[in-house]
C-alpha cells in the first residue's frame, strides 16, 4: 500500500502523541531529569518537535550534531496537538489553500505554528518519496507546549545509538525493531485541511 504523500505518523496513544526534539547537555539532561523545560528553554523562541523518530536522527545526525547531542522523546496531549495544527500556518505559499501571497504572509505572521511537509527518511536517512510533518511553535503555543502539553520526557539518546550502531553494522532487521512504532495519527480531515499542500 502507498503511503499518503502528506500523513502525519507517530508513536501514539488515545490521549498523547509522542514528538521528538535535540537538544545540548544543559537543556536534555536537565529536562529528562525534571520532566519539564529548565530555565534555559527560552520561551520566547520558535522550538521545533518532530513526530518521526528517524527524521529527527537525520536533523541531528543520530544525536552527534554540536548542540544536539541529547534526543528527547517528548510525549503530549493528543488535544495540544490539535489545537497547535488547527492554529498552524504552512511555511510556504500554496496557491491551492491561500488567496495570494499578502494572505499568506499575514496568516504566517499571526499564527503561534506553523508546519512544514519534509521528505520522510529510511533506516540510512534517506530520503523517502513521501513526506514527515515538522510543527513549529512560538509564541502562545511555545508556552502551551512547555507548561501545559507535556506529559512526560524521556532522554532516547541511547536508543538513538543503539540503532545506529546496527544500521552502520549492516544490520537493517535490528535496528528496524528497535525503532518506536509509528503508526498513521486518526485525525479528522478538517484539522490538517489547510496544512496539506494543493499545489
């Protein structure tokens, strides 16, 4: 069966999504220990979470990247999802969901989201045909997230490891079962209506 080119795939339960982000030292350690954001966690600035697991290894490069060396699996309401998504603007103009570029500009301006659709990535961080959800957040939706939203954080670094120890040791069935169970997110059409590019 082809995968939806714009389908949002995570690791979930009836209430919580699982989203992924990377961070330095200071910041993952201290948010994996205390279950929440340290002071260091600016507030004021847009933070990106990513519900595919592998597309958040190719951002940080398996958690070797300067500055995101600790991977956090961030678990959160199912409802601060949605109300980030029903709040989002896409990151780029699509003339299919917006009436000319001003629309769109004013739109991006106003919104605490945004989202954007990247090439999802295999087991080697390549590219795959169809696409992985970005969700930024800033503003009033930053502050949800971080004071609100989250249920718990967990410091997945050493998973991060062990898989990519098997991938460069040439062993795709391991690392595949050791990879989180993302399935295809249940969401009703109208919340991601104008989040999937008409173009």
């Amino acid at each position: 069966m082809t995968t939806p080119q714009h389908q949002i795939r995570a690791l979930h339960t009836d209430s919580t999504i699982t989203v992924y982000q990377a961070y330095p030292p200071e910041i993952g350690r201290a948010a994996a220990r205390d279950g929440r954001f340290p002071a260091a966690w600016k507030r004021d600035r847009m933070t990106w979470i990513k519900p595919s697991f592998l597309w958040m290894m190719y951002r940080c490069g398996w958690g070797t990247k300067e500055g995101q060396e600790h991977v956090l699996a961030v678990e959160i309401t199912r409802e601060g999802f949605e109300w980030a998504l029903r709040h989002a603007c896409l990151s780029h103009y699509d003339r299919g969901l917006h009436a000319d570029h001003g629309a769109w500009r004013s739109r991006l301006k106003q919104a605490p989201a945004r989202v954007q659709w990247d090439p999802e990535r295999d087991l080697r961080l390549q590219p795959l045909p169809h696409r992985s959800l970005q969700l930024g957040l800033a503003a009033e939706a930053a502050h949800r997230y971080a004071d609100e939203w989250i249920v718990s954080l967990t410091d997945v670094t050493p998973l991060a490891r062990a898989v990519r120890t098997h991938v460069r040791a040439g062993e795709p069935d391991a690392a595949r079962k050791l990879l989180p169970r993302e399935r295809p997110w249940p969401v009703d059409d109208e919340v991601l209506a104008h989040l999937r590019p008409r173009d």
